[in-house]
C-alpha cells in the first residue's frame, strides 16, 4: 500500500459590507478553470498558516493583511482522487483595507464580489455551507468538496 502524501492549503473568506464574498475567476491554471476560487493555495516550506494566507492574498488580490484580523473558522481534512490528502485551513478576513486587485492576470480573469449562495461554480461551495451552519471541522473524500 502506497503511503500518502500529506499537503497544507490555505483559503481566504473576505466580505464586503452587503455579505458578498470576494473570488477570482479560475483560468490557465489546468484547475477548476472557468470556476469562482478564494485567494488560496499550499503553504510553503517554514510558513506558518498565517503566513501563508497572507501571502497568498497579497499575491492574488494585492492586499496587506494583518495577522490580528485573520481568524480561523474550518479546517477540513481532504483526501482527492490523486491519491493526496490535504488539511484545508479556511480563514475569515476579518476586516481590509484598500481595493482588491487582480495582481496575478496569467491565472485569474478578474476579482468578483459574489453572493456565493446564488452561483454554482463556486470551488469548495460545501465548505462555505458547513461554516455557514457552525461547522468547525470536516472530512470529505473524492472531490466532494468541489460541490
């Protein structure tokens, strides 16, 4: 039996004042493209989860965000169909500053403000389902997560 390969990803859920959330139009990636995604993506060796969420919305979305207004709300435990399992750590911006900006245009058509209970292509919709009903933990397998 194969031993698998353990993988940290990191996800951020940003508001805006009439409760839309911000996500990037997938394209070019070979992912989900053509989907509606959260600033996210795998923590880099010697990063810390906030690290890492921080990164990744500064290289995504442009913005800077403080370690104090980053809570985390869920993680879920995913094993995909590439034999990889993932822990999935979800973290609520509390609050920002500035304008959301599509800084990386090779891998996203644009940055949306979208009431996400009103869209189906939306990458990880169940999560936002669980943390919506209190959920702090999940487990899901074979890209349930995606629906």
């Amino acid at each position: 039996m194969q031993k698998p390969e353990f993988y940290g990803a990191v996800y951020a859920l940003i508001e805006n004042d009439t409760w839309e959330m911000l996500f990037v139009k997938r394209k070019n990636t070979g992912y989900l493209d053509g989907w509606y995604g959260y600033p996210a993506w795998h923590i880099e060796e010697w990063e810390t989860l906030k690290e890492a969420i921080q990164r990744e919305i500064r290289e995504e979305i442009g913005l800077e965000i403080p370690e104090s207004d980053l809570e985390l709300v869920h993680i879920c435990h995913r094993i995909d169909t590439t034999d990889r399992t993932y822990f999935d750590c979800y973290f609520r911006v509390k609050q920002f500053h500035g304008m959301p900006i599509n800084a990386e245009p090779e891998k996203s058509e644009w940055v949306f403000w979208i009431d996400w209970n009103n869209e189906e292509l939306i990458q990880n919709k169940s999560i936002l389902k669980k943390i919506s009903a209190g959920a702090y933990f999940s487990e899901i397998k074979n890209l349930e997560i995606i629906f």
